[in-house]
C-alpha cells in the first residue's frame, strides 16, 4: 500500500464525531439532538476534534460554528418524538382557560373610588347654571336678611338714608310686629267694623247697620283647630296697615298709603258682597269704615283700673268703583 492509500486510511475529520459522514460512521449520532444545548455541545466537540487533527485540517478546514440560539421554553420531546431543526422553538402546549370574573369591572362589589356626586356630577354646562343659582339665591337671602335687620333695627345713619328703600321691599309682605313682646304688649281689643251706602232697584239710597267683621272672624276661629290665615289675620293687618300709612286726619302718607286704602276697601266690600247687604239687585256705592278699640280688662286679683267704655276712630266715606260694586273687581 502507498502514501496514499496510509493516507487514506487515516481519520478523517469528517468522518469523526463531528463529521458529517452518513450514517453508520463511527462517531456520527443517529439522530440530531434532541435538545439545543447538546447540539451546541456536539458543535464544540466537533470543533475540537478537528483542531486535534492534522490531517483533517489540511484536508478540509472547519469554521467555528456560530453561538448556539436561546433554549425555547416548553417541554423537551421524548425519544420517540420528531426531529426539529437546531434552534428551532418547541411547539408551546395551549394555556388553560381563565375563568371570568363573576363579577364585571364596572359593577364589581365596594366602593368606587372614582365616583363623582353632587354638583361635581354633572355637565360642565350645567354646573355653571347650578352654580349662577345658588349665587343668586345666596345673595338673595342676604338682602333680605340685610333688609329685615335695618328695618327692626333702632334709627341709624343707613335707615335715614335709605328709610325709604328698605320699607318698599318689607312691606307689606315681610312686616315685623313687636308688639307681642315688652316693654308694649298689645292690651286692647280692636274690632273693624264697616257699613255701606246701598242703591237699591228702585233707584232708592239705603243705609246699612255696622258690621261687625272682627267678631265673624272670631266666631270663625272659635272651635277650629286649624283656623285659616285669612280668617286670623287678614282683616287685621289690613286696618294695621292703613293705621300706620295715615296720619291723626287720615290723610295718605304717601304712595303707600293710598295703596293700603284701596287694600282695606276691597277686603271690606267683598265681605259684605258675602254677606248679601245690599239686598236682591242693589248695588254698594259707598262704605265706611271704623274702629272700635276696648281695653283688655284686667285680671281679678289686679288692683289695676282701666275703662271699659269703647273708643271709635270713625274713617271717612269711600266711593266704590263699579268694577268692586258687586264683591270685588270683575
């Protein structure tokens, strides 16, 4: 045998461990690897055979295999199972299913931290439509309060300045009477008392008696437990009213005195409209007015003195306009 032939009967190193001689060869594995890190490992010993030996490096120089890829996660196949490509990820088993809450996000039980509620709540638009009034009624209700404080209030610098502004917004709706309290109780009884001047259909003028108006509203009262504003109050603020807006000669103070005539006027003739005194088809024409005021007697173990003879402030004859002549404006 020649050179040759010894040299061809020396290893080759491709025909070694890391060869890629078919299969049968000594050295050469059935099958690929079955995981990455032996195929790295089969690569390093392939590379370090054929640094070994001489004859392989100068038959056919190896390359130094690239770096191995990242193991991929999964379960390493059997024996029995199929060959995959080096570097090539396991088949990844499909995850359990996650159950569904039993409840969703939104309606989750507890408290939610995110909530808003009030004004907070509601559209821009709204919330300054909300805010405007609340403004409004605030600065309302300080007004109001301002105004009823001046007018209780003993005479000062701003009530002789604006006595006038303060008394058009209390009255007549928001006036204070403190004549309940001391050191002036109210220690008299005053009656309103009212007669007219009748037309009648033939075309005679009668004369009617005096109507006691305080004492049906006393018979009113008496017995009921729930007595109406009216039948409490309404007579009786409105001569108050007249008394306070008049002078000694029941001249009218002012705007608001003709408005409390006028106001007395009409309370007076529907009551007698009520109570039919001018008769089958008559017509009132005229009516006037008076007061009869008694002193409130004292108790019996007082040794206080008082008379008990009536006093009457007598207002003079008002015209009935025919839109009041029948009980009030038509």
């Amino acid at each position: 045998m020649d050179a040759h032939d010894e040299d061809s009967n020396a290893p080759d190193g491709r025909h070694g461990p890391g060869g890629t001689g078919g299969p049968g060869l000594p050295g050469l594995p059935d099958r690929p690897p079955a995981d990455p890190d032996d195929a790295s490992s089969a690569g390093l010993a392939s590379t370090s055979t054929s640094t070994t030996t001489p004859a392989s490096a100068s038959a056919a120089p190896s390359a130094v295999p690239a770096p191995a890829p990242a193991p991929a996660h999964g379960p390493t196949p059997g024996p029995g199972a199929p060959p995959c490509a080096a570097g090539a990820s396991h088949p990844v088993p499909d995850a359990a299913p996650v159950p569904e809450p039993a409840f969703p996000p939104d309606a989750a039980p507890g408290p939610r931290t995110g909530s808003r509620g009030g004004i907070a709540a509601l559209s821009p638009p709204y919330q300054v439509g909300a805010a405007l009034a609340l403004a409004v009624v605030a600065v309302a209700a300080c007004v109001h309060l301002g105004m009823v404080f001046l007018h209780v209030a003993p005479p000062n610098t701003v009530t002789r300045q604006h006595g006038k502004a303060v008394d058009e917004w209390v009255y007549p709706e928001f006036e204070q009477n403190w004549k309940l309290f001391a050191p002036n109780p109210l220690q008299q009884d005053i009656a309103v008392q009212v007669r007219a001047e009748v037309r009648t259909t033939g075309g005679e003028t009668r004369t009617t008696g005096w109507y006691d108006l305080s004492a049906q509203d006393g018979r009113a009262i008496d017995g009921n437990v729930l007595p109406s504003h009216t039948q409490q109050n309404e007579l009786r603020r409105a001569f108050d009213f007249y008394g306070a807006t008049h002078d000694s000669d029941d001249r009218p103070m002012g705007l608001r005195g003709a408005l409390a005539e006028q106001y007395l006027r009409r309370i007076v003739v529907l009551r007698l409209d009520r109570d039919h005194a001018a008769g089958a088809g008559g017509v009132v024409e005229r009516v006037q007015v008076r007061g009869r005021t008694t002193d409130v007697p004292p108790p019996k173990w007082s040794k206080e003195k008082v008379s008990q003879t009536p006093a009457y402030h007598l207002l003079p004859w008002w015209v009935v306009p025919a839109a009041e002549a029948r009980g009030g404006v038509r």
